[in-house]
C-alpha cells in the first residue's frame, strides 16, 4: 500500500482507510436486492400439513464436490461458461452476450476475422455486435475515414443490427444514428445488462461494469475469434472489494473516488483482479457517477471493475432495453482476496498530477500551479453529470475562464443535455449558457476528440505550445 502522508491524507489505518485480508462478505446478501428487481408475488395465508415421505439411509457421497461461495465476478463467468463452480485461476470459455467495437481497433479485428474464418464467414450473432465509430471522427484525415468505411462495409455485409453510423461530418446531428463515445453510448443504447459479460476492443470497456455486470477490453485477435465463435477463453480474476460509507459531500464526485483508490493501491495494485465496489456512498450514486467508478479501474491495473445492481440500475434500463436480464450478486461468504474501506465524508477533491494516475494530490495542494489549457470530455468526464458539476463550479465562481477551455460532449444525449437541462441554483440557466457567460469554447461535436490525440485536425488536440 502507497504511503498517503506526502499529500496529507490520514494513515490508512484511520477511520478514513482500512484494510483487510481475505475477508468474507457475511455482512452483505443479496435478497433484499433480488426482491428489488422481482416481481413480488401474493402469498396464500392457507397453512397446511405435509408429511414428508420417509427417507433411505443416506450415505456421504463419494463424488462430486461442495459448492465453494463466489464473488459477483466469478459467479457471471461461471454462469457464462455453464459451470457450477469456478476459483480465481480458471481458464474457461466463456459465452459472450455482447461485443462491442469501434473505429480504432475495428478494423483491425475484421481483418482477423476474414483472414481466419474466410471472407464469407458470417458472424455468431449480428444482433449480439454493436459496431460504435467514436474516436477518430471528425478529421479530413483519409486514413481515419477509411477506418469508419471499413466499419460500415462489414456492417453492411454482415446485417449487423447496431451500426451507429455517420456519414454527415459537417454536422453530426444531421445523423441521428450517430451516438459518440462507445462506453457511454452503450449504456444510453441500452446495451448494458446486469449479470452478461461484455467485451469490447477499447480497455476502458469496463466502464459497463457499473450495471452489475462482466466486462473487459479485449485484443484485435481475441476480437476476431469472439466475432466468429461468440465465445473467448478467459481466467477468471481474483477480487478486491472497496467499501465505500459516509454521506458523500456535494463537492466530490465518483472521480475523486476512484482517484482516492488508485493512489492508495497504485497503478499496478490491482492488476489482473476483479474490483467490486460496495457500500452506502455507491448506493447513493446515479448510474453515470458509478460508470465513472468502473471506467478507471484499467488505471489501477484491473481486470474489470464491478458494482452490484440495484433499484437505481433497474430504474435507469427501465426504458432502454427490452432483453430479460438476471442480476447476480456475491454470494454471502465469498473470498476476496483483499478489502479496503473509506469514509468518504472526510474526503477532499482530488487530482492526479503528471504523469500518473497513481500521482495523487489534493486539489488545494496545487492551487499555485499554472493551468494552460482545460479539457473537459472523454469517457470518464463527458458525461452529463460531469458537464452539470463544471457549470456549477463556474456558476459559484462567476469568473471568466483566463485559458482555452474545451467542451465536448461524450454522446448526443450529452450535447443536448448541456443545451436543455437547467443547473440547480442558476435561476434556470442551462450549462451551455453558464459555459459561455464564463467564455469557454462552443459544446464541440461529441466524441473522443483530442483524448487520444487523433489526426493534427482534431479538435482541442495541442499542436503547438501555447
């Protein structure tokens, strides 16, 4: 465990920060949260007597095995590979519900997948791929074109059901099937499903994690064997659990948890392992708040990232999907393979200094260090509670922005939001309009934009120093 004290955070052994080793989750069951999501039915008050029939000698069973407590993670792969019983260490097959990719490593795993299973192979599902072009979009750029042309060919040919197209690059709402980012976009598409797993060639494909559900990024080579069969071996993680109490204050989001997480565990404590977030602060989160949550997890190194659903999860599918979905939960006694607990009302907003996620400061610690340009955007901060919390930081300041400020929506959802949805406290002003009182840059065209970089042309991209 990282030492805390340089940046003036209680020892982990405080009330703030505990640790526990191969603990068991007696404390926490699943029935109240199955009943949340069952129907309940009427129970008859009519009370009868039932003799059981008498029973044979029974003798201890020379075979089989007993049924060992499994964490939530281990008990989706174990359900997706039809069997009883898995351990951290298991290689399985495991069935896919959903694979996702988008424009970058696309491509690259069609190519796989014609080589390998010919070029009029068909895939397992077509209404189980979801094909997202969200990175490289806007650019005059012909390779990157090329790679949306790629995309839209094989979906072409493959009749595959979720093609999120775009076609118009001067306006991106003149294509009503284009969505944006692929994480976000497959949350708002209603794609996301407790108990699945889900795979995608992007590694922040953990953010799908927060329905309660498996799912990890994935290589351009497993890509192309899951397009073909529907099915990639895996070995299943080991968990951590994170437990997360205290009323959260309205001056932190799930960024500064998860930063608070990583520079405890650092960029490697969690590599190859399942994190499963629990508590009464994770209960309280809206769902765009947890997927930030599991986003990050691929910083600390992590297989995958997972919160248990519940009655915010099933509200927010209510109107997005119409596929029958099974949540699933750990089991009572489960072992992790370690616990860490916070009090995250003694918590303070959080950054991650240069040049690591793992590098964490608080953020009063840096209020003497010169800021060139901001970005606010990407799969982890361009959603719309993350567009709402920047137009109240900016509405309570009432300053102008001294630097480039940059906005850009992750999906169109988002762009609307930002347009329509009103800021608590603002007298019914939007963000768009606090964003411009305070002189930031025009809502771009939802994407990736400059957060991986992208052609010179992309937007917010720093070519040259400012």
């Amino acid at each position: 465990m990282a030492s805390s004290s340089s940046v003036g955070f209680p020892h982990p052994t405080s009330s703030l920060f505990n640790k526990k080793k191969n603990v068991s989750l007696s404390a926490f069951t699943s029935t109240s949260q199955v009943s949340s999501y069952k129907c309940k039915k009427g129970v008859s008050k009519e009370i009868m007597m039932v003799m059981a029939p008498q029973q044979s000698e029974r003798k201890p069973a020379t075979t089989g095995s007993v049924k060992n407590p499994m964490t939530m993670t281990e008990k989706i792969l174990a359900r997706a590979s039809e069997k009883p019983q898995l351990r951290p260490g298991d290689n399985v097959w495991v069935n896919v519900d959903v694979f996702m990719t988008n424009d970058i490593s696309g491509p690259g795993s069609i190519g796989i997948f014609n080589k390998e299973f010919g070029e009029n192979a068909k895939v397992w599902d077509r209404e189980k791929v979801v094909v997202i072009p969200d990175h490289y979009i806007f650019t005059t750029d012909e390779r990157a074109n090329r790679n949306v042309d790629i995309l839209r060919d094989f979906s072409m040919e493959q009749n595959i059901k979720y093609f999120y197209d775009i076609k118009d690059l001067s306006d991106f709402k003149a294509n009503p099937d284009y969505k944006g980012v692929c994480h976000v976009a497959l949350a708002q598409e209603g794609h996301c499903r407790p108990g699945e797993v889900l795979l995608g060639t992007d590694s922040h494909t953990c953010t799908a994690g927060a329905f309660g559900q498996f799912a990890t990024g994935i290589g351009n080579t497993e890509a192309g064997f899951v397009l073909g069969t529907g099915k990639l071996l895996l070995k299943v993680p080991p968990s951590l659990r994170f437990v997360l109490d205290g009323e959260m204050p309205d001056y932190l989001l799930a960024k500064d948890l998860i930063l608070q997480i990583i520079g405890e565990i650092s960029v490697a404590g969690a590599t190859y392992k399942s994190m499963e977030f629990m508590g009464t602060t994770v209960e309280s989160l809206n769902m765009e708040e947890r997927m930030t949550l599991c986003n990050m997890v691929i910083e600390a190194g992590g297989k995958n990232g997972v919160v248990p659903a519940d009655s915010t999860t099933f509200k927010y599918l209510e109107d997005k999907t119409s596929v029958p979905y099974e949540p699933i939960f750990s089991d009572a006694q489960a072992s992790f393979l370690s616990e860490f607990r916070f009090d995250v009302s003694k918590l303070e907003p959080l950054v991650a200094k240069p040049h690591s996620p793992d590098n964490r400061a608080l953020a009063r610690e840096c209020k003497d260090i010169r800021i060139d340009r901001v970005y606010i955007g990407s799969c982890t901060g361009g959603k719309t509670e993350d567009f709402l919390a920047a137009a109240k930081v900016f509405l309570t300041s009432g300053k102008k922005v001294k630097v480039p400020t940059f906005l850009v929506p992750a999906t169109q959802k988002v762009w609307m939001d930002i347009y329509t949805l009103t800021v608590p406290g603002s007298g019914g002003k939007t963000c768009s309009q606090i964003f411009e009182e305070a002189g930031c840059d025009t809502p771009a065209s939802p994407s990736c934009a400059a957060c991986m970089g992208g052609p010179r042309d992309t937007y917010a991209r720093m070519n040259e120093a400012q």
